[in-house]
C-alpha cells in the first residue's frame, strides 16, 4: 500500500486503474522527496512509472497549492509535439476530474499566449516556454513546479544547448522545483549536482529485459 498521503481524486484514480502499490523507482523517489520541495532527478527504464512520479508530485503540489490559496503554475516540458499530445490525455484524465484544467500549447512562437493564464497545468515543448518567457507572458512569473521529461537531452548536439538555456533562465529568474525525468543519463551524479536536487537511479524494470541476436527470422538469446 501507499506510504504517503495522496489527494482524494489521485487516490480515486488508483483505485479506478487498480493501483494498489508503487513500484520500487516510485518508492525511491518518495524516500528523496518527492513530496518535499527539493529538485528531483529520475533516471529509470522506459515504462518503470516516471509518470505516474510526476503525477503524484503535480497532484500534491495543486493540493497543496489550494490549502495556501496560491495560484502556482504547473509547466511540464517535453521534446516533442506527438509526446506532448499524449502527457495531455493522460494528465486531463487525472486531473479535469478534480477542477484543475490542463493546456496544450504547441502554437505560435511569437505570441505571449496570455490565455494560458487560467490553467493550472501547461504542457509545451522547450521551444514554446523559452519564447513565453521571452516575450514577458505575465503568467510565467507564477510557475512553481517545472516537470523536464526526457532531461537526457541536454546532451544532445542539437536540443540541449536550448534545454540547458532555458533551465539557467528559469532557476535565475522564476525559480521553480525542477523534477527531471529519464530512462538513460549518461552523467546523472553530475546533471543532478547542477540542478541541486536529489537523485534516483534505478534499473528497475517491469518486464525483464533479453538481449539476442535476430537472424533469418529467428532470434537468439545471450542466454
């Protein structure tokens, strides 16, 4: 069973999807602090639950939020247009139920998109945050939570330099909580000792994973 307190309607969607426990990356990331205020680095497997991780931080985070009467700003980032589309369905399954409202914003590049204003969770790629910012959109000032999936990428040639900016700009300027999500970081002590936040690496996965050799149509494992 669950270790933590979770929101009403977080704990409703668990038991709706028949999620009695968390898995042992989910875990590990509630022992560094998941619920705390403290930057968050996850470097796990591909479908190990990272998630369902940033879910359960954005839920606390709007609960919490509410309590306070605050008017916080939820921003979860990603690299691509077809991923952004999907983190959009899945989060306005969990959260339009509970009141909060969820954005997609994929659209102009030289726009402010003051609309945005009224939603508690945004979803845009690094493109589309770095020119808000740029063009002063007011309500970016009150980002408080800052979800990076696919944070490997500021290795990448091409994306990273972009990435790397835009997270500088943002712990100088707004300052939010970061929570960096992956499946592979090559650097994770170092990425993490940047972004001061606490660190999990798992090699949890939840089907194991077999190595082989395909040959004329048929394959060969290692073991």
């Amino acid at each position: 069973m669950f270790n933590a307190p979770l929101p009403d309607f977080l704990a409703a969607h668990f038991a709706n999807k028949h999620i009695k426990s968390l898995n042992p990356v989910q875990k590990a990331s509630l022992d560094k602090g998941l619920f705390n205020q403290t930057n968050l680095l996850v470097s796990a497997p591909t479908a190990s639950g990272k998630t369902l991780i940033a879910v359960m931080a954005a839920a606390q985070f709007l609960e919490r939020n509410k309590l306070q009467n605050k008017k916080q700003k939820i921003v979860y980032l990603v690299p691509l247009k077809a991923l952004a589309s999907e983190k959009a369905r899945e989060f306005k399954e969990i959260f339009a139920p509970a009141g909060y409202e969820v954005a997609l914003s994929m659209g102009d590049l030289d726009s402010a998109s003051e609309y945005l204003h009224k939603y508690n969770i945004i979803i845009l790629t690094v493109e589309q945050l770095d020119s808000l910012i740029r063009h002063h959109a007011h309500w970016t000032k009150e980002i408080g939570l800052v979800i990076v999936d696919e944070i490997h990428l500021l290795n990448d040639a091409e994306r990273g330099p972009n990435l790397e900016v835009l997270l500088t700009l943002l712990r100088s300027t707004i300052k939010p909580r970061i929570i960096g999500l992956s499946a592979t970081i090559g650097n994770a002590e170092e990425l993490a000792q940047w972004l001061e936040a606490e660190l999990v690496v798992s090699d949890w996965r939840p089907v194991k994973l077999k190595k082989g050799i395909s040959r004329d149509g048929e394959i060969t494992f290692y073991d």
